[in-house]
C-alpha cells in the first residue's frame, strides 16, 4: 500500500461509520469503473486508436482549448 493510500485509509477511519462506507463505497466505484474501461479499450483498440486520430484532426484544425483545471 502506498504512504498516501495509507494515509487515507488512516484518515476515514476516525470518521463515523456512514461516511466510511460511502467513502469505500466510492473507491470501490472507481476501481470498477476503471476496470471497465481497461477491458472496453482491449476489446476494441481500434475504436480507440480512430477515437485518438479524431481528436488529434480537431486539435490540428484548431478547435481544440488547452486545458484549464480551473474552468473544471
């Protein structure tokens, strides 16, 4: 485990029990969520590879921003 996921889970632990399970709740959520992800793209690399290709064309057209973390 890393210090910083330790460091977390350390953290959530003092919290009361609702907000530790809505915080697990949330991680587990994440984890699938990513998994599936990871299988949609193996699945399909193509779809990804022309997804990637489209967005490099938008970007080389010009419409395209930079990214702004603050207008998030």
């Amino acid at each position: 485990m890393t210090y910083m996921l330790d460091q977390a889970i350390l953290a959530a632990q003092a919290l009361p029990d609702a907000e530790q399970d809505a915080i697990a709740a949330a991680i587990l959520a994440e984890i699938q969520d990513e998994h599936r992800w990871a299988e949609a793209f193996e699945r399909s690399p193509e779809t990804l590879a022309e997804l990637a290709r489209e967005a490099l064309e938008e970007h080389r057209a010009g419409r395209t921003l930079p990214l702004d973390p603050d207008r998030m």
